[in-house]
C-alpha cells in the first residue's frame, strides 16, 4: 500500500547520512513552435532560472524515500514494489489503471521514473531523495518534466550511471506515457536536460537533433505572464487539433507519399490540396506549416541581432494560434495585447498548449517593472484572477553537484 506522510524539512529529513548529490532541474518555456511538435517539426525552448533542487543521498535498504516541501509529504516505497507495479503494467499492455494512480500525482512521476529505469536495464539502488526549488507548480512551466528529469538524473548518478542524455529525455518522455498517463511530447523533457545557459534550444522532433541559438542577453529579457486559468475543454480541443493534422498529413501524402507529417508540407503542396480538406482541417495545417517556417526566420533574426523583427514573428504566431489553429482564448489575448501596447516590450505570444495558461514577451530589462506595473493596472483590473509573472534568461539545464 502506499505511505505517505507530512515531509520533514531537508535537514531533518536527512537524518541519517547528509546528502552526496544537487540536482538542479530548471522548467522551461518555448519562444516558439507551438503545436509543431507532433507533426515532427521544431520548437524553440529555453530553461528558466526557476528549478527544482532534489538532494539525494544513497541508502542502506532497497527503500526509496522521497520528501517534497511543496506538497509537504513523504512518500515511500521498496524497489520490489516499484519492481512488481512495473510488471503488473507490461502484464496489461500499459492499460489502466495505471500502477501508481492510488499513491498522491507528484509521486506518480518520481516512481515512473524508477520503474522506466528498470524497464531498461538500468541500475537502481535504495535513495533519499529530499524536493524543493522556486519553480512554480501548475503554471505552465514544465514542472512535472523537472520531476522526471531531476529524479532521473538523482537515481542514476548515485549509482554510477553515465546516461546520454538525449536517451534519458527519451525515458523520462516514455515514463509519462506509461506510468503517469500523460500523452506528452519530448520538448520538456529534452529542454531542461539539454539547454545551454544564454542561448535558446532549436529542437528538430523528428530526429531529435539540436542546435544551441546565443541569444541576447544584454538587451532581451524573458518575461512570463500566467492567466492562471485553464478552461475545461482543452484537453478534448488538443486531441481534435491531432487528429485534424493527421486527416491534413492524409490527404497530403495522397497527392505526395512522400509527406510523412505536416513537417514536410509546403505552402504550394496545401494549395493544391485545400479543396479535398475541410476549412478546419485546411486551417490546422496553414499554422504548422508556416510556424516551422516562422520559427526558423526568428532563429535567424537571433543570429543577426534583428531584434524588433522578433516581435513581429511572435505577434504573428500568436495571431495564427487565435485564428488558425484556434487554441488562444479571451484571457491570452488581452495579455498579450497589454504586453504589446507597453513601451519596452518587443512581442508577445501565447505558449503552451493554450486555452489558458502562459503568455512569453521579450522586454528590454530596463522597462520590466514598468511593464510588470502595467500589467497590473491594464490587465488585473479588469480580470477575475491576476496575471502571477515570473522573469527569465535562458539558463543551463539540469546540473549535477556533488556535495562534501
């Protein structure tokens, strides 16, 4: 059965031997390429300043412990267990109930974890492991890949594991779908295991390779707006928007078999075939289309230093997540309109999945206060929950540190 209890702080949650290891797992945020990544095209992440921080020290037993300070639990569990659960889910084809859905949701995460590790041969050992950090929860960015990756990243270096870590995205990815039940892509995952502090991440989700951007620093900050709002149908609107860009990648691939997914689609190629779609369908597949093209234009103007021209490709992204792909919702664009209407800021968009949740902007740092206090008379006034921000540069992905 699980146990789970009200978590100690670190220090006495260590009581036994001190922790060897820090692990920093930051959350991350995508400048652009929205909905591309399952049509395997490119998305463009960073990892913010906010993390996670797992101490972990190893045991004596096969017990793994975990405290988290934001949910104030600890919850533990035998490798045996873990073992068991991992085999009673390959047992069933991966179908539910998922073999951790009785143990509180964070956990489920920090188990999965443990059990994909053993799917794949990989060496676990008995651990405590002690969750804290300035990563806000439930906000959109990405604290739950965070999770898997610091948890991941905790078990195998404590027992000499030297993991690639494009493998350990892969697994991290792979443990949501199949221990937590979350149909994720792998950009999270990938993002915070392998950003370069002070540049952006140009991530290809066909074949996972990558290309770090400079970004610049000096003269662009990362500011991340929260409607705090999450309206209920989206969960049922994303999966229409998948099978939407499936029925264009089929009727694309009839005139070029070549077409494997929207990636490879030009504008001509959806020209020609526009009238055998539906208006929606057509709809879907202009945004993915043009937002890999918009994507690779905005790499581009960060390799320039065209700066002004960056806004321009996130208003027009955005402007194509309202009206073509029609994930954005009123709470999205009435930030992003007071965030373009500020002195200081150079675009705004909304990022994520949408129907709520976060909007990005690029502000020049000498006008974030001001563009913070503008947020507050222009937007909060006028909504029933304040916009919550946070500001950013792009920064490392997860670190390792050994402690004395």
């Amino acid at each position: 059965m699980p146990r789970a209890s009200h978590a100690p702080r670190a220090a006495a949650f260590f009581s036994e031997q001190p922790p060897r290891l820090r692990i920093s797992a930051p959350g991350r945020v995508n400048l652009i390429g929205e909905h591309t990544d399952y049509n395997d095209g490119f998305v463009m992440p960073v990892a913010t300043e906010q993390a996670l921080f797992i101490q972990a020290a190893p045991r004596r037993d096969d017990r793994l412990r975990v405290g988290s300070a934001a949910m104030d639990q600890t919850i533990e569990a035998t490798l045996e267990q873990i073992a068991a659960a991992r085999a009673a889910t390959i047992a069933s084809a991966r179908v539910a109930p998922r073999p951790f859905d009785a143990w509180p949701t964070w956990a489920a995460y920090v188990l999965g974890v443990a059990a994909m590790l053993l799917d794949e041969g990989v060496a676990v050992a008995g651990a405590d492991l002690f969750i804290d950090g300035d990563l806000p929860l439930g906000a959109g960015l990405s604290s739950s890949a965070a999770l898997d990756c610091g948890v991941a990243l905790a078990l195998t270096t404590l027992v000499g594991s030297n993991i690639d870590r494009v493998r350990l995205a892969r697994l991290c990815r792979t443990a949501d779908h199949r221990y937590v039940g979350t149909p994720c892509g792998i950009m999270d995952q990938f993002a915070c295991l392998n950003c370069r502090a002070g540049c952006a991440l140009i991530l290809d989700c066909r074949d996972l390779s990558f290309e770090h951007v400079p970004f610049p620093t000096a003269d662009v900050a990362i500011l991340i707006a929260d409607t705090r709002v999450r309206h209920a149908h989206a969960e049922g609107a994303y999966a229409r928007r998948v099978a939407e860009c499936r029925e264009a990648t089929r009727i694309l691939a009839a005139r070029r078999p070549d077409i494997r997914s929207l990636r490879d689609a030009t504008p001509d190629d959806l020209r020609a075939a526009a009238p055998d779609m539906s208006d929606a369908v057509r709809r879907r597949a202009w945004h993915v289309i043009d937002e890999n093209r918009r994507l690779h234009r905005f790499a581009d103007d960060l390799r320039a230093g065209r700066l002004e021209t960056l806004g321009e490709t996130l208003a027009a992204g955005h402007a194509s997540l309202r009206d073509l792909y029609e994930v954005s919702c009123r709470e999205l664009d009435d930030l992003v309109d007071v965030l373009c209407r500020a002195p200081g800021v150079l675009g705004a968009r909304m990022t994520g999945g949408g129907f709520g949740g976060c909007v990005v902007a690029l502000v020049r740092p000498a006008a974030v206060a001001e563009v913070q206090d503008r947020l507050k008379s222009e937007y909060d006034q006028t909504h029933d929950r304040p916009a919550r921000t946070w500001v950013t540069l792009p920064s490392a992905g997860a670190t390792v540190t050994v402690l004395e």
